[in-house]
C-alpha cells in the first residue's frame, strides 16, 4: 500500500512539474507577426543610430549604420505589441574598396509598437538595458527566465556585412577592416 502511495504521490508531482513547465515556457515566437514587426524595430534602430558614431564624423568614408533585430519574446495585448529583442547595430563604411566597422553596439531592448488605422506598425517606446552597473537586474527585469537573452543569443553581424558590402557595391567576400 505504501509503495502505491508513493508511485501515485511520484506521478502528481511529475505531472505538477510538467504543468508549471508548460505554463511558464514560451510558447515561441508568432513568425507572422516578428515578420511584420521586425522591419519596424530595425528601421527605428537605425533611426535613432544616425549622428553617434565616429564614422559619420569621416564624410570619405560614407558611413552608415546597418541594424538587426532577433526576437527573445513577442507578445500583443490590447492593440499594443512588445517585443523582447536583441540588436545589434554597427556602422560600415567604406575605405579603399574594403568595407570598415566603425562603430557598433549589441544590447538587449523592449520595443513597444502599435498598428496605425492603415494596418502598420510604428514604434511607440524603446527601452534598452543600460551599460555597466543594473544591466543583468534590467535583463531580469525586463525578460521572463526563458526568455533572457545570454551571450549566445546576439545578433549575427555575418548578415549586417552582407547588407553593408551589397549597399557600398562591393564584392561578396570584401574584407572587414577597423575604421
């Protein structure tokens, strides 16, 4: 009888345990609403980007700044979406047919949008984790434990390069040097 007991006290807990672990997972990303969103976010980041990197102060060097964005987590309630992402930004110019990295910065945000009466997205609020002292309480803070984005989890620049080389003309496998 007490071995019953315990199979049966065994399997209430390992289904309680399945149960949390359902509830608390992310259910992952809605793919149809990051590939709307997603142009928006970048958009903005490039935006808000333009005038803080030191190639923008070369005019040779025709600098520009290149976004991306990678969902973390992606929610939409009342009209309003939130998106947990990380970015990275880097500004890439050109110097002597190579392409040059000139500034760049890699932080994790919370990007709030909102469909407009024509159907598109704009951003309403960004906020993003502040450097040094209070970065990891703001990731905590600001992300649910599955969704907190670690080391592993930026943005490729292999993407950011491709879109920098084909914007300046030139070749696909054009070198990357410092600016």
């Amino acid at each position: 009888m007490r071995v019953r007991r315990w199979w049966f006290g065994l399997g209430a807990v390992a289904v309680l345990v399945a149960t949390g672990a359902w509830v608390v997972w992310p259910a992952g990303v809605d793919g149809y609403l990051w590939s709307e969103v997603r142009p928006v976010i970048e958009a903005r980041l490039v935006a808000d980007a333009k005038g803080s990197g030191y190639g923008e102060t070369e005019p040779a060097l025709r600098a520009r700044w290149f976004c991306g964005a990678k969902a973390r987590d992606l929610d939409e309630k009342d009209g309003v979406v939130r998106a947990g992402v990380t970015t990275l930004c880097v500004e890439y110019g050109v110097r002597n047919g190579a392409l040059v990295e000139c500034s760049g910065v890699d932080v994790p945000q919370v990007v709030r949008l909102k469909r407009d009466a024509d159907g598109a997205y704009r951003v309403v609020s960004r906020e993003e984790a502040p450097d040094g002292e209070g970065y990891g309480k703001w990731v905590e803070d600001h992300f649910s434990f599955f969704a907190e984005p670690g080391p592993a989890d930026s943005v490729s620049s292999a993407g950011l390069e491709a879109a920098a080389r084909d914007h300046f003309g030139l070749p696909a496998d054009a070198p990357v040097g410092d600016c």
